[in-house]
C-alpha cells in the first residue's frame, strides 16, 4: 500500500509522541534519588504535556483556536526540567544532547 507524504502537521504529531517515549524511557532510567525523581517527574509531565497539547491544538476549528491552544505547549518548560539535570549532574549532557533543540543559525 502506497502513502502519500506526510504533512506537516502530522510529522509535528509524530515527533512530539516520539520525544514523549524517549523522555518516559529516559525516565525510567534516572537514579532513585530524591532530586533525580522530582526533577523527573517535572519533566515526564512537561515533555507528555507538550505533544498532548499539540495534538489537542491540531483539532481547533480556526486559526484563533489553533494560536490559543498551541499558547499551552510545554516545550520551554521541558528544556529547563533537561537543563535543570544536565546542570546539576544528575544525567551526563551526553546522554541529553538528542533531547536538546538544535541550535538554529
């Protein structure tokens, strides 16, 4: 069965509930401490929310509606729960660098 290309909106979907796997399956892998959890845990809820949202954002029935709901995306707030873990050596950066948005020139 032949597809068609994937449009935009549809790869965006698809790359966030990916990122949302990679981050349950980072997740899974953190030390048991109690900084490691918490700091988890935030960014579980932020990276899961993000492409929850975008999803919810691509069923608005206007333009207006799209901007409003797109307004509630988690994706600042992730990269400072990755940053919050990188920086305090809780994970190796190395380990975060695929998580990271990449630099734009």
């Amino acid at each position: 069965m032949l597809s068609g290309p994937v449009s935009k909106p549809e790869a965006l979907r698809d790359r966030t509930k990916k990122f949302a796997m990679r981050v349950i399956r980072l997740f899974q892998h953190l030390p048991r401490s109690t900084e490691a959890q918490v700091l988890g845990k935030q960014l579980l809820r932020a990276a899961t929310s993000a492409g929850a949202n975008y999803r919810a954002a691509g069923r608005a029935r206007s333009k207006a509606e799209f901007v409003a709901k797109i307004g509630i995306v988690e994706a600042d707030e992730t990269i400072f729960w990755l940053e919050c873990l990188m920086e305090s050596g809780i994970v190796k950066p190395d380990l975060l660098r695929d998580l990271q948005p990449k630099p734009t020139s």
